[in-house]
C-alpha cells in the first residue's frame, strides 16, 4: 500500500490469492469475472503510478480528484476483501487432536451445520458487492483519459521559478549562524594544501542535509571565498530530474564561455561531447566545482564522469538531501549540517523583520517569537518564511499567522517557495517510502519515535511487501526506515546517538507540519491534539491519531473531525482518557490499534471489545496498567501480528494466547509466569521481549528452541542457577536467525559465566547486537571473534579480566560501531589500559560510541589515529582514576564529539574530589573541536541495579508520558479529595440545619 494508489496493490494481491479459495473454486462463471477484473486492476494500478510520477504541482484538479477516487475504492474493495476472509475463516476452528477427537469433530460439523449455512449467504452476499464495486472501479476509470488530468500546461502567467534561487544570490550581510560551518568546511577543503603537488588528489565534500537547511547558501558561501584560490571554478544547480546535456553545458559554460558555444555550434552527440569538452578543459588545473542539489546517484555518476582525477589539489564540492549520493566516489568526506541554534535562529529571524544585529526590541515580542521560532525548529527556509510574512504584521496577531501557515491556510510568495522547497522531500520518494513517511503524521510534534515498532506498524498496514522470500518484512521495513534516513527526510535521535544504537528518530516540526497537511489532503490521516490543533480533515480519513485529549464529558472524535469510524484502519492515542475516545466497537476494520497512556483502559469492559476487532493486526496497550488480559480480549485476533505491551506488568496470560499463530512481535515489561506451552505455540515469532521474568523460568527457556524464525530476543531473569541457564544456553545454541540477544541477570552481585564457558556456545553467524548484562567472564572468551559472527555492530560484556590483546581482538570486528565493556574492578583497584590503534587496518575503524568503567589511554599508532569514527566516549570511573596522563589522550581522537565522564565519588576525600575536578577542567580544552561537549556528572554508586541497567536505553517518550501520568493521577487524587470534603461539609451542614 502507498499513498500514489491506496490499496490497489494489495486488492491485486488478494484478488489473485482469491481465485484459490475454495468459495471462488466453485463457481467458474465467478473465476472468469474475477480474472477479467484482475486485469483492469493491473491497468490501473500502472496508470495510478504513472500518475505519481508527475510532479504534484503540475496535476490538474480533475486529475487528483480522479486518484483519490480510486484510490478511496481500493481502500473500501479491501476492506470487503478482508471482511469476506474473516468470515470464512471463523468457520475453521481448530480441534484439539485428543484421544476422542474424532467425536469431538463430528460433534461440531453437525452443530456447526446452520452456522455455516448461513455463513454461505453471507459469502454470497459479500461477493456479489466485491464484484459490484470492482465493476463500478473499472467504470470509473473509464470516464477519464490521460489527457483530462496528466499535466497542466505551462501559460505566459504560470513560469516555473526555481525555489532556490534565492539562496544563490542571497547578499552575505543576511547570512546567520554559518560561520561555524563554513569555517569547518573550508579547513575539510584546504587540508593537505601544504602537501607536495603530487600528493594532492581530488577532494570532494558533500553536504547534506534535510531541505531548507541552507546547503546551498552554505556552499555558496564557501565557494565565494575560496573560488580565487584555484585556476579555474563552476557552481552549477541540478534539478529534480536534470537533463544532463544542460548540466554539461552550465558547467563548460562557466569554465569556458567560447569552448562552449563552439561545442553547441557542432550539434552532435552533445552530452558526450560536452563532457569530452570539460574533460579536455579541466586536465592539469587546479578547479573548484560545485554541483548543487543532487538527488541521485546515478546523476552523480554520470557528472563524477566529466570531472578528472589529478594531483592537482582540486575539489568538489557536492550538497544533496541523501548522504550516499556522492559516497560512492572515494576520498569523499560528508559534512551534515544542522539546523541553527536557537541564539542564531534568533538574529536571522528578527535580522530579516527589523534589520540591524537582529536584536528583539521587545519584551512581549520576545515571547511570541519564541514559540514561532521553536516551531521553526532551526530550518533557516522556514525562519525566513515566517518572518517574511510576519514583517508587515502588527504582533498581536503573529501566532495567529503562523498557524495559518503550518495548516496551509496562508498563502503568498514566500510560503509557496517554501512549500515548494519542502515537498522535494517527500516526493521525491519512491511510493513506497512515501506512505511510510506520511504514517509519522500521526506522532506528536518533536517526539521520540521508536524505531522498531514504527516498523511493526508499518507491517501492519501494509505498507511492506515481501517481494524476496528471504527476507522478512521486519527486514523490508528496517531497509525502508534507513531510506529515509540516507534521505535527510527523518533524522536519528540525539539519545541514539549517545548510545551508538540507531533505536528511534525524530521529523522536523516544519517538515511534520507539511507531511500533516498533505495526509490530511490525501484523506490519509487526521490528527487531535490538545490543544485543538487539529490537521483539517474529512469523513474519509483512514487513520485518527490522538494527543492529550481529555474531555471525557463526551465523544469528540466525530464532532470534532466528522469521521466515519467504519472506514478507520488506524487509531493511535496518547494521554487520553478512554471516555473521551471512539468506541472501540464502532470500528469495523481496525488493523492498528496503539494506546499509550491512557486511563481507563484497564476496565474488563474495554479490554473484552478489543476482542470484537478482528482485523487487528497491531495491538498497543502501553502504560494501561492491565495486569490480567481477559480469554476474549485475545481470542478472536486470529490476525494479529505485534501485541506490544511496553511499560506493562501481566500478571497471568490467558490461554487464547496460543491461537495467535500469525503473532511475529510479543513485547511486554514484566510478567510473572508464563503458562507451560505458551511459547512453543507461538512458532511465527521473530521478536521476543520478556524484559523481567518473575518465575517458571526453566520451561520459558526450554520451549525457546521451538521459535526458529526469532530475530530478536530479549530477556531479563529475576533469578537464576544452574539448571536454568543450562537449558538457557542450550536453546540458544539452536536458534540461527538471531541478530539481537540481550541476556540480563537482575543479580546482585553479577553472575560468573561459568556455563556459557563450558558450553563453548558459538553465536550465530548473523548476530548484529550482544548484550549479556549482569554477567561476568573470567576473560574474553574464545568464540568473541569476526570469524564466528562478522556482522557484530553492538557489543556489551563484563570481563574480570582484560587482557593484553583483547582490545585488538575487538577492534577487528569490522563493523563494530558500540562497544560497552565493564571490568569487575575491587573498590581499591583502578584500571589503566592503553589501547594502540594502528597495526591493523580495521582496528575499530567504525566504532562510534566507546563506553567503560575504566580509565583507557588513547595512542596513535604507526597506522594513523586510534578510533577513526569515534564520535561518544563514555568513562564511569573512580575519582581515584582521574588522571591527566589518560586524558589528555582525548585529543588523539580526530571525530570526537562528546565525552561524558560519570565519577563514582563513594569513599573520596574533599581533596581527591578538588583535584579531579580540576584536572577534568583543563581536559575540556585539549580537543581541536570547537564544538565538543565535555559533560560531568557525579554519583555515590547504585547499589541496587546491575550496571546494564545503566547503559540500557530508555524510550523518552514513554519517560515524559509515563511523568505526564503521575501528574494527572495526582490531579484526579486530588479532586478526589476535594469532592470527598465538598460532600462530608455538606453532610454535616445538613445534619446541623436537622
């Protein structure tokens, strides 16, 4: 499914898995109709995507009318579809193969006999209205030609301006917050300058960065003031889809006015003789070219081609939306640029409505803008924009315009450019990735967005096609979310980034604010928020998100939104109470269903309707505090795929848990037994997380060896001996499809590895991700090598002792890119290992994130600097530890970031403490970084939690909704209370008057 043709691709999926169902079989006058109907699907489904390929600002009215028709008819053909296979379905309940089974079975077809009578009238019924609604999809087609609605004629009135242009000509005195940027750019492009003219080879820097950001003023910026520098220069633009003969030509143009208009004169082979020309033109110059806006590679590849390596010194400068674009190249470095900082935000805004400094004459200005500016979220296009608008408007009514703007309901040249700019982004996208980044509209503004269940949502809707066998949706999905990433269309999560784990990302507020105008216009998805903020929408929308909705005097859905609830395929709320919701009955054909937050839903009342959805495939229940899921909540879920119980305690499972044989994801915080069985029934999982068992261990961890399609396993045991980790280790050893294993022993002290030593268990080949918390080998063990799992990315372990050589053993994981390592150190002893990086050329080559109890040295080898890519360092470590000989080795590390130091100060004197903090003073300026954070923190230890407890990442969403809860349950106590005094003053005032 994607946002270009709906459903269509799925109706032609099913409808073809339909001509096997036995209903179908039967009739063959029905078959003929189906296929006939099939292939008219084929035709618009291509035409659709056609259609997708036209640039949106050039369709015609008619013409999207003509798609969202079609593609509200695929929606409600695939509804039919799906609602026909759950009936059929219902009359195939399993028989429990027992000793009398069989007259268990007949028992049942004789009883079942009306039932399934009746159920073939149904069916009947239901095809008929699939094939009537097929047919009146065909019709509709036909009444358009391509003519009626592909392009809009370009007029005398209608000139197509390219939105960039002003960045290019923009007069230096208005730039704001790049001279940090510029001057790292310009130190990227000039070193080796001194170097020996042979050895300077062609450099080439890309710039990237989501759009508006200021790539292109940027690169302008620093080409203008190196352009003098080199014997000849070019800043050329590429557009959306180049016509390389003109991209050949602005370049020869540039370099070579008189060789160009030569090359035009001759009008043979153009494109190859113009690349000849520039070839000819560039060969022993020192050149500077800049090649503007790239947005394939395959552009990139083919102008790479015209520009010639040397030893001349020359550079290239590239900027781009996707950071492989020009990565293909080698001796390629990427410089991504961040948005501003709210201090230059600041200056450009009020520098672009006042003039000057950019100082803010005003007070009470000063707190309406800074709402603006926090909704700008930085993108100087954006900032420029708004205050382009906002200069000739009186301030009162500044955040009025605003939301005028982010809902689209103001209009001029400047918020067009901007619009313009920013739907690059998205439509650029193939139609896949685009339905998935239109989903994020259903996330509040600036949120934390986990990753992996997006990704389940994402399958869940359907927006993932298995087309290679050999993958797993999951997998699909996961390459789908980095796309986006590689794209500058969602960005990773500064949390992330400090643990070295891509675990969730973020969209900018202005770009979210565009993808929530375009669902909304696509019928895609509407959103309610608190505060009344609501994305327009109308009664065809499929997907409702809600946030912070807490009027419980009635339901605001329908009002508020006029929504047709038995067309909703998604419903997704947070901190809202359940008496304000839809009712959960209302919806028809409900595949999503994810609360977070939201009280109330622990009553016996909701939690049995949830039963009633039968098209489920996601069901979230996160923070509901249901301890118990009663036997109808799960029973008739046949469908479902992630039940997703995060920051939820469940107490006792129900037995219908054993028929969710499609369920792939089982996610819960805390369950205190799990029923003999119940795992090995559940033989489609490929993620478990179980992150605390209570008790009944042993049998969890015997029935693992049943789910052979696991990918992810996560467990934390409460207690643990021997027997248990014996069958622990013994399931584990044949489970091959593991990529992520996070094993955690919640005891105090930590627990010696002694049976995973003499086991010699071998992770399996494919495993990306290791956490063994709470545990503690003698040393390294043997089977911690690239040999035996070469795709190692994160790696977590405790080792009593680090021996000379085991740092070189994990630097040879050539795709290690975290790496946590704690050693059992006694309260006196401190730890000084000294890591020299440099004798093999994958020597922790990608590590970007190192953190450690103890205190490491960092040397250069004869191999170059130690941890090329290391961006996060992280040291728990004693006051004692605290020396300038390990620190000062900071500065050997050329990618450095942030340093984070965490100083146990149990047992230390006011001295000790004095000069350690001194020394940590003067490390935070050995670096050559500007931009280095070197961060602090103090504790007395913790006694309580193991030290992965420490390191595990926590989701800060679910940490803000989770203190967002306490306050409302503080609240509604509290009110509680006052009504309680209200009632008892007005007893007593009666009883007084008797």
């Amino acid at each position: 499914m994607d946002v270009a043709t709906g459903a269509l691709g799925n109706v032609v999926s099913k409808l073809s898995q339909l001509q096997q169902h036995d209903e179908y079989k039967m009739q063959k006058g029905v078959m003929h109709q189906v296929k006939s109907l099939l292939r008219e699907l084929e035709f618009i489904h291509g035409g659709l995507r056609n259609v997708d390929e036209v640039p949106h600002d050039m369709l015609t009215e008619q013409g999207k009318n003509w798609a969202r028709e079609l593609r509200e008819a695929s929606y409600n053909i695939e509804d039919r579809i799906d609602t026909f296979l759950v009936s059929v379905d219902a009359c195939r309940e399993p028989i429990e193969e027992t000793s009398c089974w069989w007259l268990k079975r007949a028992t049942k077809k004789m009883g079942d006999l009306p039932t399934k009578g009746r159920a073939r009238v149904d069916n009947a019924a239901a095809r008929e209205d699939i094939m009537k609604q097929l047919q009146e999809l065909k019709e509709r087609r036909a009444r358009f030609t391509a003519e009626d609605f592909v392009f809009r004629p370009l007029t005398s009135t209608s000139i197509t301006v390219d939105p960039r242009l002003p960045a290019l000509y923009r007069n230096e005195r208005e730039l704001v917050g790049i001279e940090e940027a510029r001057e790292e750019l310009v130190r990227l492009l000039t070193q080796g300058d001194a170097e020996d003219d042979k050895k300077r080879e062609v450099k080439v820097v890309s710039i990237v960065g989501l759009a508006g950001v200021g790539k292109t003023t940027l690169a302008k910026a620093v080409y203008s003031g190196l352009q003098a520098k080199f014997h000849c220069s070019a800043f050329v633009s590429v557009s959306r889809q180049p016509d390389l003969e003109k991209v050949f030509m602005d370049i020869l143009l540039e370099l070579d006015e008189t060789k160009c208009h030569t090359s035009i004169t001759a009008k043979r082979d153009m494109p190859l003789r113009f690349m000849g020309e520039i070839r000819e033109f560039l060969q022993n110059k020192r050149y500077l070219i800049v090649i503007d806006d790239i947005s394939h590679v395959q552009y990139w590849e083919a102008i790479s081609r015209a520009l010639p390596d040397g030893n001349n010194g020359s550079r290239i400068i590239t900027t781009s939306r996707t950071s492989d674009v020009a990565g293909k190249r080698p001796g390629v470095t990427t410089y991504r640029l961040n948005p501003l900082s709210h201090v230059n935000s600041e200056k450009l805004f009020y520098k672009r409505i006042i003039g000057g400094e950019g100082n803010c004459p005003d007070i009470k200005l000063a707190e309406v803008s800074d709402k603006i500016l926090k909704e700008c979220g930085g993108l100087p296009l954006a900032i420029i924009t708004v205050a382009s608008v906002l200069a000739s408007k009186p301030w009162e009514e500044w955040s009025e315009v605003y939301n005028s703007i982010a809902s689209r309901h103001q209009s001029n040249r400047y918020v067009d450019n901007m619009r313009k700019v920013l739907s690059f982004s998205f439509y650029d996208l193939p139609t896949h990735l685009r339905a998935c980044l239109f989903h994020l509209s259903i996330f509040p503004e600036n949120c934390f967005i986990e990753k992996d269940f997006l990704i389940w949502k994402w399958v869940a809707e359907g927006f993932v096609r298995n087309k290679q066998e050999w993958r797993s949706l999951f997998e699909i999905g996961e390459s789908c979310f980095n796309e986006l990433v590689n794209r500058s269309t969602i960005e990773i999560a500064e949390e992330c980034l400090n643990n070295g784990c891509v675990y969730g990302c973020r969209v900018h507020p202005v770009l979210l604010s565009q993808i929530r105008a375009v669902s909304s216009e696509e019928n895609f998805s509407i959103v309610l928020e608190d505060d009344l903020h609501t994305s327009p929408g109308n009664n065809n929308s499929r997907r409702i998100a809600m946030h912070g909705i807490r009027n419980v005097e009635h339901n605001i859905v329908p009002a508020e939104a006029n929504i047709s609830m038995q067309k909703v395929r998604s419903f997704n709320a947070s901190l809202c109470f359940v008496d304000g919701m839809p009712q959960l009955s209302s919806f028809q054909v409900l595949r999503v269903l994810a609360l977070e937050y939201c009280p109330g839903m622990n009553s016996e009342h909701h939690l049995k309707q949830i039963g009633m959805l039968v098209h489920l495939r996601y069901l979230g229940l996160v923070g509901a505090g249901v301890l118990e899921l009663p036997e109808e909540t799960l029973g008739g879920l046949r469908f479902l795929q992630t039940l997703d119980l995060r920051e939820t305690d469940i107490e006792r499972w129900p037995g219908t848990i054993s028929r969710l044989e499609q369920l792939m994801c089982l996610c819960v915080r805390r369950t205190r037994t799990v029923p003999e069985g119940m795992m090995g029934s559940l033989s489609s999982l490929e993620d478990l997380r179980l992150h605390l068992v209570s008790s009944n261990s042993l049998k969890l961890a015997a029935e693992l060896i049943r789910m052979q399609r696991l990918r992810v396993l996560v467990l934390g045991f409460q207690e643990m001996d021997v027997e248990l980790e014996k069958a622990l280790v013994e399931s584990l050893r044949k489970l091959p499809k593991i990529q992520r294993l996070e094993i955690i022993y919640y005891c105090k002290p930590s627990t010696r590895a002694v049976t995973w030593e003499e086991s010699r268990w071998v992770p399996p080949p494919d495993l990306r991700q290791l956490v063994l918390g709470g545990l503690l080998f003698s040393r390294l063990p043997s089977w911690i090598n690239p040999s035996s799992f070469p795709s190692l990315c994160h790696l977590h372990l405790g080792l009593e002792v680090l021996e000379d050589g085991d740092l070189e053993t994990l630097g040879s994981f050539r795709s290690l890119r975290s790496l946590v390592l704690m050693a059992a150190a006694s309260d006196e002893q401190q730890h000084h290992i000294t890591t020299v990086v440099g004798s093999s050329y994958y020597e922790f080559n990608e590590l970007n994130f190192f953190s450690t109890n103890t205190a490491v040295r960092f040397e250069t080898g004869h191999g170059g600097p130690p941890m090329p890519n290391l961006e996060h360092v992280e040291f728990r470590v004693r006051v004692a530890q605290i020396a300038d000989s390990w620190l000062s080795s900071l500065a050997n590390l050329p990618s450095l970031e942030n340093v984070k130091v965490v100083l146990d100060c149990r047992g230390a004197s006011a001295v000790e403490m004095e000069e350690a903090e001194k020394t940590l003073g003067l490390a935070t300026g050995i670096h050559l970084n500007r931009r280095l954070k070197f961060e602090v923190t103090k504790e007395n230890g913790n006694d309580e939690l193991p030290l992965i407890e420490q390191f595990r990442f926590k989701d800060p969403r679910f940490e803000a909704l989770r203190s967002e809860m306490e306050k409302i349950q503080a609240n509604q106590q509290g009110q509680d209370h006052r009504d309680n005094d209200s009632d008892e003053e007005i007893t007593l005032a009666k009883a007084a008057s008797e």
